[in-house]
C-alpha cells in the first residue's frame, strides 16, 4: 500500500510557510502545521489552510501533554483534521484527547519522541485505540546520535495499529523505510529548507514509487 506523505511546515515564518504550501499542495496528502509554526501565529493558520485547500488533510502538531480533550476541541473546532498527543503524556491526558477526537470523527496520532522504552509505553497506550503511532525521531537527538529507524520493526511486529514515521528524512531513507509499510511518511526540513521545495516533494515521491 502507498504511503500518505506529509510534509511539516516546522516553521515560525507564517508568509513563508504559506508560500511553501502553495507550492506544494497538489502533491502531498497532509500538510502539518508544525509545533513552531502553531506556537507562533496560532490555531488560525490552520484555518487558513483548510480554506486554501480544502481537500488536503491538515495536520495539528500540537504534541499535547495536558488538557487532552480542551486542545483537541481547539484545533478541530478551527479546522485541523488530524492531531497529535505525547505518548510521554499522562494516560488520562491521552484518553481525553482521543475521545474528544472520536466524538468529533477526527484522526489522532500518538506520538512517542523522546520515550526511550517505546514498546513498554506502545503496549501502556495501545488499548485506548489511536489511529496512529508515530515513531519520530526528535530533530536534538538525529544532531547528536544520528538516524535510526530500527524501532519500525518492533512495532510492526507488536502491534496492528498504523505507523508514521519522522525524524530527518531524505529521498536516501526511503528505500530502507518502506520494507516496514510505514501508512504515513513525514517530511520536514529536506523540504521547507529546500531552494526548489517543489522539487524536493517530486524526488520523494519518486524514491516511494520506485520502492513499491
């Protein structure tokens, strides 16, 4: 099955990350408002994209640790189709999140940077039946320790719940991601730091048809 790509508008340049969805938008399935770019303009540009393409999925990374279900309501009620909450985040924080997403027929996605036992967690979390896990690898720890996408595995064999994966990926990752059906493949700087953003889109979707 082809992977959903989404491309994250890490970001705090509002006008810039407009310009970059403009450009973009007919070749990806989810544009990520990213927690940068969320914390400095607001729940509004979600909105705003919603309304500039309203037949793209658009993707709240809220990384919510507290009051589950008050910044679900938030970013749904301004537009957002997906979410994401902390896998770091208390139990109770995670299972208001998802039932607020559940009454609201939305998409929420837990998302497990910085746990270091993610099975341990993955297996905590599983029962209260997210739509995603994300295995994403937190820009400070690629700069520190490198790429690793090892986890895949193990949570591919544990678990029937659909993943997503992150952290620094290039066209050059894509070949080694996809033996692991990953449902959704997120793209951040390869693209919004790109001269030609356009171009950096194309190449990956070239490397994801030539791996399937």
């Amino acid at each position: 099955m082809r992977p959903l790509l989404q491309i994250a508008l890490d970001l705090t340049d509002e006008k810039r990350a407009l310009e970059i969805a403009d450009l973009i938008a007919p070749m990806v399935d989810i544009m990520e408002v990213g927690t940068p770019l969320l914390k400095a303009v607001g729940v509004g540009i979600i909105t705003n994209l919603k309304q500039l393409y309203p037949h793209k999925l658009i993707l709240a990374d809220t990384k919510t640790m507290d009051v589950g279900g008050v910044e679900a309501e938030l970013v749904f009620k301004a537009r957002a189709d997906m979410m994401t909450v902390c896998a770091a985040a208390p139990l109770e924080t995670i299972k208001a999140a998802i039932t607020k997403t559940r009454l609201l027929s939305k998409t929420i996605v837990v998302d497990f940077i910085g746990i270091k036992n993610k099975l341990e967690r993955a297996i905590e979390i599983a029962p209260l039946k997210p739509d995603y896990f994300n295995l994403h690898t937190a820009i400070d720890v690629q700069q520190a320790k490198g790429k690793s996408f090892e986890d895949l595995n193990l949570f591919k064999k544990h678990f029937n719940i659909p993943l997503c994966v992150a952290g620094g990926i290039t066209p050059q990752d894509i070949s080694g991601l996809m033996p692991y059906k990953p449902a959704i493949i997120i793209v951040g700087g390869f693209v919004t730091k790109a001269k030609d953003p356009k171009s950096a889109v194309l190449s990956l979707k070239r490397e994801i048809d030539y791996a399937l």
